[in-house]
C-alpha cells in the first residue's frame, strides 16, 4: 500500500482544547493515521504527523484547515517560531510504495483546495516550488504574517494560489512535497545572540554536504536562555550526533551550555541504530534487532 | 494475541548450512516468527530469536532439536562459549499478552519432550528452577560437557527430566523462563586476564542491583584480544549505556581498549531510547515518535 506522510505546523502551542480539536479531525478521517502531536507552548506552535494515502489526506488536511480557521486568529499569534499563517507549512513526504511526483501533484491539489475553500494565498516550496526563491520555507517566510501585507504585493511574491493579499486571520501557506527530514530544537544557556549566531555556524557545517543542515535562532536571547531549531535534510549522511556534538563544541567555544533538545515530530529508526553504533561502538546492527519493530504498534500516544 | 518470544542458543556458528537448515525449520512451523539469528564462528554458536504462542513453540524446538541432534556432535565442539550440549539453553519470555506462570509451564512440557524424545538430560532454569543452585545458566554450566560426566552422577545434579547421565553427542540442555534480557559482548584488546577479571567487576557494578548483570569472560586472551559476555536483567533500570561506560572505565584504569560491541539476538526499543536521551540529551522522547513502530515490519533479516 502507498503511503504518504503529512506533517503540518499549526500556530497554536497553547490551548490544549484547540490541539485536541485538530487532532480529533484529523483522527476521523478513515484512512489517516495520526501518529505524533508535538506542541510547544513557548513556540505557540504543534507539529501534526500523519501518514496515508492521497484522498484521506487531501481531506484530513480540509478539515484542520476547518478548525484552525474557526478557532486560530494569526493577527493576535505570539510566539518564538516565526510563522506566515495559521496552518504555516504543509509538507507532503513519500514513505512507501510511492513517488516524490505523486507527492508534488498532492501538495498542488491541497494548494488549490486550501486557496479556493479558505481564501487564502498558497506558496508552493521545497521540491513543489514554482521558483527557485521558494524553495526554501526560510525564504517565503521572511517578513512573517506582519511583513507579508507589503511583500505579498511585489510580483515575485505573488501566491502559487489565491488571491495576492494575505487573509487578515489566517494569514498565508506552504505547501509542499519534500524528502523525509528530521527536526529537532537545541535550547542554549548562557548564550548571547552573537554566540548563539557562531553556534548557528558551527551546526551548518556539521552537513555532508552543503545547505542539508538548516538551523535558524528562534528567540532573542531573554532569560540568557535561546532555542536553535535544526532541520536535517541529508540525515542519512549527516547523522543526528554529529550535528549536535557540532553545537557542544560552537557551545563550548562560546561559554555556553547545551541544556536539551526537542525531537519534533518523528525520526526514522536510522538514526536510533546510528546513535547506538557511536555512542557504544555496537557493531553489525540494524532495526531487525529491535523487539518492536517486529510487532504491531501496541498504543499511539497521539489519539 | 499472547505472545512468548524463544532464544536457543545453538552450538554452531561456523557451518552455515547447519544453521541455515535449524532457521529453515523454526520458520516452516506454522504461528512462529523468526526474527533474528545471531551466530559467532569464535564463540561456535548462533542465537535464533523467534515468537509464537505455546503448541507452535514447542513444536518449533523440538524440530530445532531434531535437526541440531543429526547434525551436531558436542563432544567434538570447540568455540570460546562455555556449554553442555548442542541446544545449550532454550529461554521461553513472556512479550505480550502472556504470562511467566505460562512460560514456566511451557518450558517444562518443552524440558520433558526433549528428555522423551532424544533422551537428554535437561535441566530447568531461571524462574522454572527447582533448585536454588539452578537458577543461574552459569551454575549449571559450570564443568561443561566435558565435566558433565562426573557431575550429573552428583544427586544434586540430577536432571529434571531425562537420565541421569550426559548424552555422548547431544550433551544436555537447559531450559526455563525469564523475563527478556539484554545480551551483548563486548571485545577488548591490550588486555590481560587478571586485567580482563577486574573489567568484569567494574561492569557486574554497574547494574542498578545486585546480580542483575551478569558478565563472564569468553576466552583466555590469545592474540591479546578478549570478550566479556554480558547479560543484563535488570535493563529497565540499569541503561545499557550504563554497562558500556563501566566497561570503558575499567578498560582505561588496565590500560585497555573495548574495540567493539556486539549485540545478541534482539533488545527492546526502550535501549535506542535511553540512549538517544542519554548521550544526546532528547527529552520527553518515546518509541511512538519513530516512524517504523507505526509500520509494519518491511522486512526480515531472518528469512
């Protein structure tokens, strides 16, 4: 069976009533799978991981976007994670038995529903985008909600769909279709915004390649303490313990300390074994030594 | 659907046709899974990890048993693993759904098919010991095959079920049940016996209480080169990671090096876990955010 992943970011991380509320649409539609809420109250952000197949998911997608627009106003948003919109990016990333087109014609046909249902102005990214300055989601989200009444206007930035005004409580969207990546936040102490930038670096160029690890700085450094949120695209060759034993020695430089990091959404079970191999030097190991990956899921912390 | 999950350890680690022919038989029994095989040419030995419910175990070993009996002789077996007969140990585990007061009963029609069937003598262990001194494999153990002719004559090391005297090819077997463990060896290298002894101390203390890890030394340091057989009991409060930096410790106080780990048969996803919590400071991480637990199994290394 083909199967699709869906993980979109909405602007909400602080009213429990509201993540559960989209958690249960996506839940009630037959052929989703909900497999991962992560909510962050300082973000005032919830990542939503789904998989299925591309009809259940067109329409789990619908009804959030449902839910958000009833219950989410962008123009009050307050949080540390920059963001364009209430559903601020939609990814489309194909896991099984399925193809990165199928998942491009996807993001396009949701594009399309979310501009022509909700009013809103849609930017195709990633492997979806229309121009090479919409690729990366950094790139469309510069400005944020509040810059994007002007840059909306130029014609460069002008939506893949909808009109070319931003929706004054919604706001905009991404979607896209993307390779599976993985996600996670480093919180710093004793950190300034200077040090935390040099940390930046020293992350960046913990990639195999470059441009395949994104970190960006989410806060301004109040209480001494500041978060890094950290995408790697190429994880597969840039293993997760490179990247941040990349921040413990830019941290250490700079007199600072890694106090934790926050796994967004899902990892893959590549970079458990990878872990496991280094850390403990285990060798001639992989998943089908894992008990559980034998055995049906017993519970889902998500429903 | 209760689930009993099976880990003989076979004394074959060299032909790969007799332990191709032992998986092929366990995989043939209609409600058992194998999962895994594990084997070691040095230590002569393959652990086959499989699950199932009762009749389908059963039968499963006694197929194992049929075949190992054709096609191993003990008394002309060399390898670095102590043992006393060519199924060595065979531990029922309850998984899911299931009880130990099960695999203990399991494990005693299993011990009686055998004594009946092939005429070895078996001894119950673990939790399905009659006898305090039989509790430990190593205890049992002790003496090997070789040593096995004079002690079985001891009346307190009269078998649970078969004759009192050690089978010329098939030697004796262990059976029982226990709950699951974590089994690893560790290589070392630069080390000595003595060195190689106070090692093992340092790891037997890193368990969380007493005798809940056991380690022996594999072999007697040939080529300066030496394994630690390390099984850990008490794995939900002693972190694997736990074990290895005791065995690092140690290592560096004898001026060793542990040059390799080498897992046996399977660990549970909880072992990934802590060790990503652990070495990489993730928090609030459980096995629903990887991905493969949501999926079924792709493949199957086993088969």
């Amino acid at each position: 069976m083909p199967l699709i992943g869906c993980v979109p970011n909405v602007s909400e991380g602080r009213h429990e009533e509201i993540i559960q509320l989209i958690s249960s649409e996506i839940a009630s539609v037959r052929g989703v799978k909900l497999l991962d809420v992560t909510s962050d109250s300082e973000l005032n952000r919830s990542v939503f991981t789904f998989v299925g197949t591309q009809t259940p998911l067109r329409r789990a997608v619908y009804r959030m976007m449902r839910v958000a627009f009833e219950k989410i106003d962008i123009s009050k948003h307050k949080g540390k994670h920059p963001r364009i919109g209430i559903i601020d990016v939609i990814p489309f990333i194909p896991l099984r038995a399925t193809t990165m087109e199928r998942c491009i014609r996807l993001s396009k046909t949701v594009g399309k529903d979310l501009a022509e249902n909700f009013g809103v102005p849609v930017y195709l990214y990633e492997q979806s985008a229309t121009a090479p300055e919409r690729v990366s989601i950094n790139d469309i989200r510069s400005g944020e909600y509040e810059g994007f009444f002007e840059k909306i206007q130029r014609p460069e930035w002008k939506p893949d769909f909808g009109p070319a005004r931003i929706h004054p409580t919604a706001g905009a969207v991404a979607v896209g279709a993307r390779p599976p990546i993985i996600t996670f936040n480093i919180t710093l102490k004793n950190v300034t915004v200077k040090g935390a930038r040099s940390i930046i670096e020293e992350i960046r160029a913990a990639g195999a390649r470059p441009r395949q690890v994104k970190a960006i700085l989410l806060d301004k450094g109040r209480r001494n303490k500041m978060t890094i949120a950290v995408n790697v695209f190429d994880y597969k060759n840039t293993p997760m313990y490179a990247v941040l034993e990349a921040a413990e020695k830019g941290a250490r430089r700079e007199g600072a300390q890694v106090v934790g990091v926050k796994l967004i959404g899902l990892i893959t079970a590549d970079v458990l074994i990878k872990s496991l191999n280094y850390y403990m030097k285990v060798e001639e190991f992989d998943s089908s030594q894992v008990l559980e990956f034998h055995l049906p899921p017993r519970r889902n912390r998500a429903q």
